[in-house]
C-alpha cells in the first residue's frame, strides 16, 4: 500500500459576530477546496456562544452534486447526544449562554463537481444578542482516493 499525504488542518483565527440574524453566514476561516470526483474524511470542533433564546444553527455549502454524511456529538449541549447531519441538514444546538464545543466527523464525496466545502452559520432564532463562533474552532481534512 502507497503512503497517502498526511490530513490538512484548518484553524479558525478570529473570532466571527452574529447579531439579529437568521440567515446563514459563510465562515471566514472555515471551508476548503475540493478536487472534482474525490472522497474526503472531515472532522472536527466548533467552540461558540449563543444566546439561549438563539440557538446556534449550521449546515456545510457544498458544490453541485456533492454529499456529505456524517455526525455531531453533542455531548455537552442539547443534552447529549450523536446526530446525523447530510448536505440538506441545518441543525440547531441549543445554548445556554456560556461557551460550548462541539465535535463532528463525516464523508464528503466530490462526485462530478470540485469546488469550496463552505462552513455556514446564524442564529436559529433571531434575536438582539451575539453569536459568536470563535477562534480556536478547527477542522482537518484527508484526501481519501
């Protein structure tokens, strides 16, 4: 068996502000390039602050046909558990004001579109309160084939 090149980590760098808002943002820091008709292994954490009335909602953007199948442990939220996320998935962490993580893994497959992998996130419920995703989330990725 062939060596393969070791996973590439993507680090968030800044804190990022949401404030009143539904609408999903893309992140500054979080997303990377894919190569058209490859599968990529992805995990990660997420480390954010919501208000508890806001929740913290999330989806990856993938290109054209691209699938993304995976799960988050939202052990220490939501009052635990591991749920199953796809590309169509937009998912909702309940908060309760003070700083919480989240990890996930999944499989991204490229079939016939390369592109960006774009980490996006709002506020679930609107409300005038931050919802910050911080510096210090992160996310590695491995070319799989």
């Amino acid at each position: 068996v062939a060596p393969t090149a070791p996973p590439l980590f993507v680090e968030k760098t800044a804190n990022q502000t949401v404030n009143n808002s539904t609408t999903l943002v893309s992140d500054t820091h979080l997303k990377f390039t894919m190569v058209a008709n490859k599968r990529y292994a992805v995990w990660g954490c997420i480390l954010m602050i919501t208000p508890n009335t806001a929740e913290f909602d999330f989806k990856w953007l993938l290109p054209g046909s691209c699938t993304i199948d995976g799960s988050y442990d939202l052990s220490p939220v939501n009052d635990g558990g591991v749920f199953d996320f796809t590309e169509n998935s937009e998912f909702a962490i309940q908060s309760d004001g003070s700083l919480q993580g989240a990890s996930w893994s999944g499989v991204i497959v490229a079939d016939g579109s390369g592109g960006v992998a774009q980490y996006q996130w709002a506020q679930n419920s609107a409300v005038a309160g931050n919802t910050t995703l911080y510096a210090g989330s992160w996310f590695s990725y491995k070319l799989l084939n």
